[in-house]
C-alpha cells in the first residue's frame, strides 16, 4: 500500500466516522426535540402549579385565622364558665347558710 492509497483510506475512514457523528447527531436531536406544544403543556402546568399554590396559601391563611378566632372564644367561654362556677359556689355556700339560720330559728 503507497502513500496515496493510505491517505485515500484513511480519508475515507474518517468521512465513514463523520457522517456516522452526524447521523447519530441528527437522530438524537430528532427523538429529544421540544416542542412548542410542549413548551405550551409546561407553561399551563406551572401557571396551573402557581394558582394551585395561591389557593393553598390563602386556605392556610383562613384556617390560621379561624383557628385564632376559635381559640379566643373557647378562652372567653372557659372564662364565662368559671365565672359562672364561682358564682354556683358562692349560691350555694349562702344557700346552706340560710338553712343553718332557718334551721337555728325553727328550734329557737
């Protein structure tokens, strides 16, 4: 084999190589492409995400309120029930009291 057929063969060889890169290349890229209908779906699926995210937030919100709310009406009703117990004690420690004297009276 002379010099021009060596460089014959391995010119040949190496343009085999590249067009093999570049059918590789081309195919790749072909299965892989994004398309614009694609880029559609992913820009209503995060606006969809950013709403779902939005409803989330002012849910948690109205439930944090809500719980406060509830929490400060169940101390202000726990508050009306002990006042309401202190005053039943008070009725009837008077109560037996007014039986001893109506009692002490009867035998008096």
């Amino acid at each position: 084999m002379n010099g021009a057929e060596f460089i014959a063969a391995t010119a040949a060889i190496l343009f085999m190589a590249f067009l093999a890169g570049w059918f590789t290349h081309w195919l790749i890229s072909r299965i892989t492409r994004v398309t614009r209908s694609d880029m559609d779906d992913l820009d209503k699926m995060a606006q969809e995400l950013h709403h779902a995210e939005e409803a989330r937030d002012e849910a948690t919100s109205y439930f944090q309120q809500r719980e406060a709310e509830l929490t400060n009406k169940l101390s202000q009703t726990e508050a009306e029930l002990e006042a309401a117990m202190d005053g039943l004690r008070t009725s009837r420690t008077e109560a037996e009291e007014l039986r001893a004297y109506i009692e002490r009276v009867k035998q008096a």
